[in-house]
C-alpha cells in the first residue's frame, strides 16, 4: 500500500521549488539600475518627458534662458543616489519612464535620459 501522503507533500514541494525559481529568473530579468554622469553621484529624475524637454531646451539657449532652465531643472526634478534600482515602464529613443524600486525614493516614478538607466 502506497502512501499517499509522502506522494502529495513531494509534489507540492517540487511545485513550489518551480514557482521559485521562476521568481528569482524573473527578479534576475529586472536589474535595471541609474548611472550617473561621470563626475556625478545622483540622477536626476524628471516628472515627465516633456519636462525634460522643456528644461533641456531652455539650458540650450543659453544666457538667462539657460540659468532658468538650470534652476527649473533643479526643482522639478529629484536627485536620486547613482545605482539605485529602477523598473523600466516604457522607453523611447530619448530616455525611459522609470519606477524606483529600492532605497528612499521608491515607488518614485519619472522619466530619464537614456544613458543615465543601466
């Protein structure tokens, strides 16, 4: 006579080691992280994309144009550490729309250039 018990908890043990290993692959899938500029330790994360574009465009221009673009740039946007992981949301030629995932800013949600995500 078989005992059906032994059979039962070792089938839900080696579901359950499946669906674990699943998770780690998927968690491995998503190691986004921030890169910082070279001499920088922060990133700046911008609300939205236009944001980004509207403050890239008026530090173009230079002059007085460009210092208030530097200091809108500074109050839209928040500094988070370099390293810090992030989940990709969406992503386009210009940069990503990012979530924080870890450390003191997550759940923050913004848009970054493109060479500032790993």
């Amino acid at each position: 006579m078989k005992n059906r018990t032994a059979e039962t908890n070792g089938g839900a043990r080696l579901k359950m080691l499946g669906l674990a290993l699943t998770a780690a692959l998927i968690l491995a899938g998503c190691g986004h992280k921030l890169v910082a500029n070279a001499g920088e330790h922060t990133v700046k994360v911008y609300p939205d994309q236009a944001t980004f574009d509207k403050l890239a465009k008026l530090k173009a221009e230079g002059g007085a144009m460009g210092m208030l673009g530097g200091i809108g740039q500074n109050i839209a946007a928040k500094e988070v550490d370099d390293r810090t992981p992030v989940r990709i949301v969406s992503s386009n030629d210009e940069g990503s729309e990012i979530e924080v995932i870890d450390g003191p800013f997550k759940g923050l949600k913004g848009f970054v250039p493109r060479q500032n995500v790993n």
